[in-house]
C-alpha cells in the first residue's frame, strides 16, 4: 500500500451514555487508494465519515489526514465531499452553482467560465442541462452535479457517500472511469456505499463494519489479483483448466458446471489466461470480474 495519507487510530463514538456507535476503529488509507466502506444498517458507516470529515468529533482515538485533523482548514480547503442527500438550491443551474462553488474557493476568476465547463464536461453532465433549474433535475443528475462540486477545487482527497444510487448504468460506468484517472492522479477517494459491484470495480481495499467495529478488511487487488469468473460452451476438464491456468499463472479456485473461478495478477494476467483458454480448446463463452465476491466478504463466508 501506498505511505498512509488518512489514518483512523482506535476511533469511538457514542450519543448520549448509552448509544455506542464506534468503538476502537482503526485503519489507513494511501494515496491514490480507493477505500470502500461497507456493513449493514446501522454499522456505523455514517458516524465513521462524519468523524473523517472532521463534522463529528470522536470520544476517543483520532483520525489524521497527513498528521493533521480533518477540520484542520488547509484539509478542508483539499476537501470533496458528496454526501448521500444532495440538497442544492433549486433555483439556481448547474453553472451557476459551480460557479459559486468556484468563487468561495477563490480560485481565479478569469478563468471561472472555463473551470466551470470544463469541471461539467468531466461528469457528462449534458450541455442542455447546464442552464436549467436544478429542481428539474433527477436523481442521477444531481448525483453528477454533486461530483462535479465536489471535484471543482482539484481535492487531494474525495469522500463520496452512495455515488451510484439513482444514476443508470451509463453514468456508473463514467463515474468509475473518472475515479479512475482521479485515482492516477494521486487522488484518494473513500466511498461509503451498498454498492457492492461498484465497489469489487473500483476499490483497491473494502473495510467491512459490524456493530461499529471493523470487521475485516479486503483487499480487492494488489497480491490477492482479481477474481475472475470464466464460462464455456461444450467440454473442458479441471486439468485442462489447471493447466491453462498454471501457464498464464493464474490460480484455479473451483469449477463447477460450464463455471470456474479463477484468480489473476492484474488485468495483463487476465488477457493471458484468456489466451491460454482459447489455444487450449476452451471454447469461453464469457469472462468477467467476481463481483459476488464482496457479496461473500459481506455475509461473512470464507475466501476460497
């Protein structure tokens, strides 16, 4: 992992005597990593990102961003926020908007106009829309006004709470190509989200919270590679596949039916595999990512 930019030290919180909703939580984040934090309802992933944004304070433990508090002005000035319920002013357009957002950040007004465009372009937010009242806007394109606010001052750091819900398809696959370059930009980003299949795509790590502790925590990629799910049409054994697999070193993990899944390095591993597949005689039908893999970390099942 990347030297830790954020790190949440033995962090507690409670309201009222009773009402205990953190206790002793505690990880890191890197630069440029994406972290998800996942649990069910009533985990304490809501508590957690106020104490990240320093909008909470803890009762005991502390989070730092680079030895700092999150409240720490010069944090908050590399701050983006978008938070799960976008309340704008519905008045104002998507331009108007940005722009006020530009100018409270005092960044140079000559290239206002510019940075504005330039900042809706980067969401997909179309150009029709750009002048209209935001209460004529829907969920997914507030979603994507939301990001493009949050993304206007260049923030070192992006906290993004339920990024996909109301957005379609399209604007889910945009989003995980701009957290992408955000990434390669040496953004760090920490998502809260039920979104499990987002999360398998775009996050390197996943917290799990139960009861507002940390559960465990998943790595996505790096040294356990991407799981895969590969599909064929007619016949393949497991020892063709073990032996497919071991060429482009991968890892088979089980086959059951006309379904293995395996595991690979990186994406580059992945595209030998498939190679590997075909020249052995496996007629793949379909090769994608295992995205009920979260969905296993979540209920609590062991790692293949």
């Amino acid at each position: 992992m990347p030297p830790s930019q954020i790190v949440v030290d033995a962090v507690s919180k409670s309201f009222g005597r009773r009402q205990r909703v953190l206790s002793d939580v505690s990880f890191e984040v890197g630069e440029g990593e994406c972290l998800g934090v996942i649990g069910p309802n009533g985990a304490g992933k809501t508590t957690l990102f106020g104490c990240l944004l320093g909008l909470l304070r803890p009762d005991g433990g502390r989070v730092t961003v680079e030895g700092r508090a999150p409240d720490d002005l010069e944090v908050r000035a590399h701050t983006g926020y978008v938070p799960e319920r976008l309340e704008f002013d519905p008045t104002l357009s998507a331009r108007q908007l940005i722009a006020l957002r530009h100018e409270l950040l005092g960044l140079a007004r000559p290239s206002r106009t510019a940075d504005v465009e330039a900042q809706l372009d980067q969401v997909g937010l179309a150009v029709p829309a750009r002048s209209r009242p935001l209460r004529t806007f829907s969920r997914g394109m507030l979603q994507r006004l939301g990001l493009a606010h949050a993304l206007i001052g260049a923030p070192r750091w992006l906290f993004l709470d339920e990024p996909t819900l109301g957005i379609d398809p399209e604007g889910a696959a945009h989003l995980r190509g701009l957290l992408g370059s955000l990434k390669a930009r040496g953004v760090t980003v920490i998502i809260n989200s039920h979104d499990l299949a987002h999360l398998e795509r775009v996050c390197e790590r996943v917290v799990l919270l139960r009861a507002g502790r940390v559960a465990a925590i998943e790595t996505m990629a790096g040294a356990d590679g991407l799981a895969l799910s590969v599909r064929w049409v007619g016949e393949a054994t497991a020892d063709l596949l073990a032996a497919c697999a071991g060429a482009a070193g991968a890892t088979l993990l089980e086959v059951e039916g006309s379904r293995a899944q395996l595991r690979v390095a990186d994406e580059a591993a992945a595209a030998r595999l498939l190679k590997e597949l075909l020249a052995g005689g496996v007629a793949v039908s379909l090769v994608e990512r295992d995205v009920a893999r979260l969905e296993r970390f979540f209920a609590g099942e062991p790692r293949a």
